[in-house]
C-alpha cells in the first residue's frame, strides 16, 4: 500500500492509500490544503485538529451544496426525459385538408359548353369573312 506525503495547512502528513489511488489523493488534499489556506487567510495559525475540522466543515458544506444542485439537476433531467418519452409516443394525426373536386358531370357541361361557344365563335368568323 502506497504511502503518499500530502500538505495541508502547511503541516506535513503521511497517508496510505490504495494502489493507483495516489492522484485521486493528491486532488483531496489539494482540495483540503486550500480550504486550510483561506482559514489561515482570514484567522490566522490555528491548532491543526481545529484547522483541519474547520477545512473539513467548509468543504462539506461545498459538497451539500454541490449535491442539492445535482438534485435539482437530476430532477429537471427527469421532467425533460419524461416530456421527450411523452413526445416520442405521441401520435400525430396528419392535418386533413379538404380540396374541392369539381364533379364530373360539371366538368363535361363546361366541355360542351366551350365547344359550343368555340363552334359559334368560328360561325361568327366566317359570316364576318365572307
């Protein structure tokens, strides 16, 4: 088990962890060094049970607010999936458009009825000519 030297608050500390486990430990102490940092910012040197409780508190509050907005995030996710479930199921009927058919009978009556009005047209062309 690997035994990896970490600095928080500017105090040395030694602490085991699993193997490949190393960097993730790094990041945690990075993470818990610069919450130590601001206390010692803003209070100044500290007994270091007082300061790592203290860093250990700010960073568990960042992480509570962290998984409330996971929460809230994970519940707009849920009404999005169900809104998107409900879409894809959805049936949509097509849009029916009526177009007038003008019928058949009609159309023939209009037929004769230019052929006449043709028929007189031409009647009427050759008493003019002639």
């Amino acid at each position: 088990m690997p035994e990896v030297q970490i600095t928080i608050g500017g105090r040395q500390f030694e602490v085991a962890c699993q193997e490949g486990e190393e960097s993730y430990l790094h990041a945690a102490a990075k993470m818990l060094d610069d919450e130590a940092q601001v206390l010692s910012d803003q209070v100044g040197r500290m007994p270091e049970a007082r300061m790592l409780l203290m860093a250990g508190l700010l960073l568990a509050d960042k992480t509570a607010s962290v998984e409330d907005r996971i929460a809230d995030v994970r519940a707009e996710l849920a009404e999005r999936e169900a809104e998107l479930a409900g879409l894809r199921n959805r049936v949509v009927e097509p849009e029916r458009i009526e177009v007038p058919v003008v019928p058949h009978a009609v159309t023939e009556t209009l037929a004769e009825l230019a052929a006449r009005a043709e028929a007189l047209a031409a009647e009427v062309e050759e008493k003019a000519a002639g």
